[in-house]
C-alpha cells in the first residue's frame, strides 16, 4: 500500500520537478520535507490562533492544515522512497501492528 502510495508521489513529485527546472538531488528531498513541516507548523500556528490569519477564513485555514499535511506525508513517502526505507516493516517494528491489520 505504502509503495503504490509512494509511487504515485514519486510521479508527480518528478513531473512538477522536471517542469519547473528543479533538481532533486538526495539533500532536496530532507530540505523539501522540512519546508512542508514548515508550512504545516505555520498553518497549524494560524487555526490555533498562534498566527495572523492574513485574511484567511477559518474554512480556509482548516484547508490549508489539510493541504500541508498532505504534503508533509507525500515528502515522507518521497523521501522514504529515495533512500530504499521499508516504512511498513518499520511501523510493524515501531507501532507494533501490520498496515494489513491497520486496514
């Protein structure tokens, strides 16, 4: 499940790359997932009234959290997938259950 997920990020991670002229070399994909937690710490800040709204609704704020979390688990996947990381065996290891058992 996990792998067919990652691919499909993996597609359309290297055609936005490829349209826009980015490199995505093995430091691109730590940097990368650090700029979406940053996103998400940021649209996180501004639902919890941590952060200036900046004109934001609360029904767009809540989408914004949606959409950064979203991207947060793509660049994990993305970066998992770059560095050959079993993520269902380490789940399995560390959370103590099977994706199978998750579904």
């Amino acid at each position: 499940m996990l792998d067919d997920l990652a691919l499909k990020f993996e597609r359309a991670s290297s055609a936005y790359a490829g349209e826009n002229g980015i490199t995505r070399d093995a430091d691109w994909f730590l940097l990368k997932l650090q700029e979406e937690m940053g996103e998400l710490t940021q649209a996180w800040n501004r639902v919890s009234g941590r952060g200036r709204p900046k004109g934001r609704s609360g029904e767009d704020m809540a989408r914004d959290l949606e959409n950064e979390a979203a991207d947060v688990l793509g660049h994990i996947l993305l970066f998992a997938h770059q560095n050959d990381l079993d993520l269902a065996a380490a789940i399995k290891r560390k959370w103590l259950f099977s994706l199978d058992e998750a579904l």
